[in-house]
C-alpha cells in the first residue's frame, strides 16, 4: 500500500538532491566565461557588466563582493606557480617581472574562495604599488614564503594552500580589446620545506 508512494518519494529526492549537487558543483567548476588568461593569471573582464554569463552572476552574488566596473580596474587571481603547480604555504616563490599600466594595484593572498588572508603577528599578507621596493629595471621583485624574506615579503599560512590576487586599478588593461600586449609576473618555486 505505502510502497508506491515511498518509491515516488525517494524518486523525488534523488531527483531534486542529484540536481542541487550538479548545480552546486558547476558553480564551484568555474567564475564564468570570457576570462583572460596570462601565464599563471586569470582575470573576468566581463563579471562585473551586463553582459556577465550565468555563472559570472551567480559567482557575484554568492560572494558579496564589489566588483569593478569596466573602467575602473581587473582582479587577476593565481592559484598555480609558472610551472602549473599549486601554490602551497610549504613552498617559497618568487613573484617577478613587469606590472601591467595602471595607476594603482594590490596584491595580496587569499584562499581558495578569494577571500584575503587575516593579517597575523604584523605579516605582510598584502602590499601595494606604492609601498613595494622597485628593482632595478623597475618590475617587481616579492618572495612569498610563510617565514619571515629580506626585501619584499607577502606571508601566506604554513602548511595551506593559496591563491595571489592582484587588483590593477584604472588600467587600460580592463578595456583593452587585445591591441595592447599585456604580461604579468611570474610565479617562480625557490624550493620547499627547508630546500
């Protein structure tokens, strides 16, 4: 008598439950579409406008964060060194190269949702173009180890892995239609543990 309608039932919940877990797990697969891709970083240009994908949108509202306007600046995020490795607070890395134009930009570290890193005993967990020393041609030069570097430091958690989020702000870079050449640091192992 019951076994119709518990059939009918249990049914239903795998329906319903496998589709809320498919949808959960493609939400979480991806930001969205449309994303530019330089070395180790990626960036949405298109996020935070009206012509953001389905994904873009809902990845916007789950995290509550403001996002830029078109004109205004582009987050690139790094979760992978040069050689496609995950990056890892076991491990030290150095982050050098040339900038992108722009007029400001942070870098700072995350874990694996974006959200910053909560400063710790006075640890650099984010520096900014004005107050990072230049190397000499200019470009960045910033190890990035869990123990205390000499020069430019960002700290990340021991033992945790990370993600690099550098925000270019009022950039050409955010507008540009691929006629400017655009490079970003590199992410470069130093070596892990006590190596």
């Amino acid at each position: 008598m019951f076994r119709v309608p518990f059939l009918v039932g249990i049914a239903l919940l795998i329906a319903f439950g496998g589709g809320i877990a498919a949808t959960l797990a493609a939400l979480e697969a991806t930001s969205g579409f449309g994303s530019i891709r330089i070395g180790s970083w990626d960036a949405f240009p298109e996020a935070q406008t009206i012509e953001a994908d389905p994904y873009a949108k809902s990845h916007r509202a789950d995290a509550g964060k403001l996002l830029y306007g078109t004109a205004e600046g582009l987050a690139f995020t790094a979760s992978v060194d040069s050689d496609g490795q995950r990056l890892s607070g076991e491990c030290r890395y150095r982050l050098a190269g040339a900038v992108p134009p722009a007029r400001f930009w942070t870098i700072y570290t995350a874990d694996q949702q974006g959200n910053a890193l909560a400063e710790d005993a006075g640890r650099p967990f984010a520096l900014n173009s004005r107050t990072l020393l230049r190397s000499a041609d200019g470009g960045i030069d910033i190890t990035i180890a869990a123990d205390a570097q000499t020069y430019n430091w960002l700290s990340v958690p021991q033992g945790q892995t990370f993600r690099l989020v550098m925000t270019l702000l009022d950039t050409p870079v955010a507008g540009s239609s691929g006629l400017i050449d655009i490079s970003m640091p590199q992410i470069r192992k130093l070596g892990c543990g006590n190596a």
